[in-house]
C-alpha cells in the first residue's frame, strides 16, 4: 500500500498557524512494506529513495512518529515496516515534513483498514511534526492531508475548514538556493513577536477576512490583497534575502500576492496566466543580480493524499 | 429626498473594527427639506423626530457632520436643511449614529445630484463618528450604508467586501434596559488592551476565518462558532451585565452564536427558526431573575440605504 502527499505552503500571509495550501509541484509518497503484531506499537523506515532522501534520519522522522503515535492512540499493537520516496526538497518551507507523516498516516490507516476522521488524521500526522519542528502543528498536514485549502479555526478540539475555490489559482513556488543556517522551524518560530499591537491585530485581521473571501468565491485579486502579513513576515525576513524586492517587483509586474512560504525561504506568488511569465522572469533576474540562483515552478492547488497502489 | 438607514451591528466577535452586520430591525431617515448655495458648506438639523429623538444635538450630530465633510471634500458651497427621524434606540451599540450619517449622505448627495463610489459614501458618513464616538471608524456606517454584511479589509486606501449569504441569517438583537454611565463610545474604546499576545491574535484570526466563511458559503453553525472574541469582548463586557451568562444559556438552548453588539450592552444571538423561542424565553428568564428588563426583536440583515421618497 502506497499512499502520495502533496507539498504545502502555509501562512499565505496573514493565516499564520491557520492557514496552508496544498500544492502540486512536490509530493512525497510512504510505502507500508511490512506488518506485524508486536507487544507495543513500533514503526520502522527501511529506506528513505528519492531526489531530496538523502542525509535524513530513519529515526527523528516525522512519518515514523505520526504513525506510532497513531498506533499508540489507537492501542493497535503492530511492528509497522515503512519506506519513503521523499519528492519535496527539505527545510525549504513547503511543508515537507508535514507530507510524510500525511502520507504515512493515511497509507498505514488503510493497511490496517482503521477509519480515520479528518480531526483524528491531522492529530496524528500532527504529532509528527513535534520531531522537525520542535512543536505541534497542524496547518501543513492538513493541507497535505486534505487537499486544496484548509483554515485551521479551533485547536482545541481541532476544527477544519476546507476551501476548494471555484476559480483555481496559480501559484509560482520560488526556491531561492540561499544557505539559511538557522532553518529549523523551532528557530524560525522563536523570532516571531509574542504580542502584537492592537492596530496591526485588525489590520492584519482585515487582511485574513479578504484572504478567506477571496479563496471561497475565487475572487483572486481579493484573495491577492489579503496575502501580506506585517506580524510574522517582518520577523521571518532576515532569513529570507531579498525578499521585499521581490515583492515588490513582482507586484509591479502584475502578481496578485506574495507571501513566504511557510517559514521561508521558499516564496508563494499568486499569478494568473497573463503575467506568470514575466513575474517568474523579473523575480529571477532579481535573485541573478545578486548572484543567487533559483528556481522557479508553477503550481496548481494540489488533491488531498490518496492511495496510488 | 427623504432615505432610509438601518441599524447595524459590529464586530460580531472577532471583526472589531472590520466586520458589521446591517440588520432590519429598526431604522432611521434623513430628509433634505431645503438647500441653498451659500458662501462655505453648512448643514443646518431643522427637527428630529421618531421614538429616539429626545435630548439628541441638532449641532454635535453625525448627520450634520458628514454631510458638512462631504460639501467640503467635493467643495459645494450649500447649504442644506435636514430633519431627522430617529427609529434606532441611541447608545445602545447599535450603529445609531453610523445610521444617520449613512442616510444622510445618501439624501444629501442623490439631492444635489452627486456620484459616490461606495468608499467615498462611507469615508463621510465614518467622518461624522468623530462627533459621537471620538474617532473616525467605518464599519457600522458601511453596513448601514451598503447593507448585508460588510467588511473592512484595508483602511488606507479604504477597501470593503460586501457580503449576502446565500442562507439568510436569523438573530435576535437583545436590548437590556441598563443603566450604563460609560456608554460613550470613546471611552468603551479606551479599556480595549493595546497589545494581544500571539496566541490569542492566532486563536481570534482563526474565529474570523470560520466567521467570514460561514457567511460567504451560508454555513451558519460555521458562522456561529466563528462568533467568539477574545480580545475586545473580555474588556467590554464589565458594562454588559450578565453577558456570559447569556451567552452559556442562550448557546445550551440552541443558539448557533453569540456577541456582544458593537460596544454593547445590546447582544446579537445567532438563532434558526427552531430555536428562536426557545433562545428568546431563556434568555428573557436570566435578565428578569436579576431585575432588569428586557426588549428582544428578531432581525434579518437588512437592504441597502435608499431613497424612500
């Protein structure tokens, strides 16, 4: 049993901890290889394949938690066997981690033939993240877990949204090739400001209503207003060169939003057919002049995880 | 030109500053009954009439306010004569002032034959909440205004999304007969905290989301749930007695959400036609075994400003 999970960018601005999109351009896939009851529930990754699989633990892997937890939660005494194909590059921002513990949740829930609510899903691929990211959190794995849009509005009980817009936006996923020494989210996080003015909460509220109205009635210029954060974004930036620049070019060159992808560095840039080309040339000569290389893909909002064979 | 405004009802949980509902339960209307060109723009309150015209200033009015900024933004030397009628109850948190501004723009301007975007209309009418309430702010105008449900998502430049559920939405406005020696609007802002820890910022932008959704795809229970502040209600409900009372009861009974309406003491309750009563009787019942009593009108959200006669 194979099961695929897309890549997911998070945030899109204003929805920081609440909001991801699933996308297309990556996807990871976990494999169940083996079975067995055992006295306590135990996961083990046999093999990690693919173009971003090498240099990563077997151990301290999200996949590897999320299902155990799952077992553990679940009292299912099995020696799970695991393999990873992992198509997302890493510490990039694009959920990553979050796709590989989706992906292993649903194709372990269906070997063992467990049925799964959305909440419980995301709980358990959830609790992955503890290992890559140093806390729980469930925006990316839902998005990966659930496809297209997904709106995190309770944590406790954990309550989810899913929007699929009626008008389908395109993305540009900038993946600048930048050394960012600190990446691990737990760093990335602790910079964030612990309490924000009360002006900049409405204002960046305000800016949230539009990204949800936006998303739910497919008005993509309203959905592109609403993708600029001043609480997270202004933090995260050191760690994201050139990144103002780049909005601000691509803006002017006819994007409809900008946002960091998740915790950086990769970028999220909402286009439409007209203007994709010429965003993604003017973005790139920006990165070029500074002598970073980048690279740049489009991508549409992706399905939610499903078995492949 | 006689137009008519109706009552509205802000932030409904998380949307302070950004979010309010129009509602059909009362109203106002302004009639120009004269207007002259003079020397500089003057607005000149003949009489104010109806049930919530008493002890009202013809001078310090938002009415005569706005129409006054609006002659001096365009540059009209007129002056205009107004009458008021006052059907929305005054200091009640129930965008009254907003309302009369509202219509009085609309009059004012369809009589001297002005073209107004919507943005223009409401930057004038929230001009004249600088007399009642202190400060410039727009939402309960742009709902008495525009009807339905409006939203704020940017202030400079002014940007507002209007919204109709495609589910109609049906509250009941509770309206406490309470002394409140606070009522002004200014000095209900003042105790509003200044900074909001992340956490919570996170938590009430998760509300917002369920809010703005729930009203754009007609799911009210996601509307309700989405009806919960944090921020500004905890500050505010000092001067609405009873209210978590209110809301416990009234949400155990079958009301899909509860707030605080604009600055209070009046509350706006989320109901369905099942759970109308029953909400209303208990909700009466908490009030009267405490001694104060209590006027309850159902309200769906109400059209437009416009011309009556």
């Amino acid at each position: 049993m194979k099961a695929r999970a897309y890549c997911s960018s998070a945030n899109l601005g204003p929805g920081f901890d609440l909001v991801a999109a699933a996308l297309d351009a990556f996807y990871d896939e976990v494999s169940v290889v083996d079975y067995s009851e055992d006295s306590k529930p135990e996961v083990v990754i046999t093999d990690i394949r693919g173009p971003y699989g090498e240099n990563l633990s077997k151990e301290l892997n999200t996949a590897k938690r999320a299902v155990e937890y799952m077992l553990e939660e679940k009292k299912l005494p099995y020696r799970v066997y695991l393999e990873l194909w992992k198509g997302i590059p890493v510490e990039k921002g694009l959920g990553s981690s979050g796709a590989s513990a989706a992906a292993a949740v649903l194709a372990v829930s269906k070997t063992l033939g467990i049925e799964l609510s959305p909440e419980e899903a995301i709980k358990y691929a959830g609790e992955g993240e503890l290992i890559s990211a140093g806390i729980r959190h469930y925006e990316s794995v839902a998005a990966s877990y659930l496809g297209h849009i997904v709106v995190l509005y309770s944590f406790t009980p954990l309550k989810v949204i899913k929007i699929k817009p009626p008008v389908e936006p395109l993305f540009l996923i900038v993946l600048p090739e930048v050394k960012a020494p600190l990446r691990k989210t737990s760093i990335v996080r602790s910079i964030i400001p612990k309490k924000i003015p009360l002006e900049v909460h409405v204002r960046n509220a305000g800016r949230l209503a539009a990204l949800i109205y936006g998303l739910t009635t497919g008005n993509l210029k309203v959905l592109g207003e609403g993708m600029f954060d001043e609480i997270v974004e202004p933090a995260r930036e050191v760690y994201v060169p050139l990144y103002r620049k780049i909005r601000e070019v691509a803006l002017t060159n006819g994007a409809k939003g900008v946002a960091i992808s998740g915790a950086g560095p990769s970028l999220l840039i909402l286009v439409d057919e007209q203007t994709s080309s010429t965003v993604e040339k003017v973005v790139k000569e920006v990165y070029e002049n500074e002598g970073i290389s980048v690279k740049i893909k489009q991508a549409h909002l992706a399905p939610p995880a499903h078995i492949i064979e």
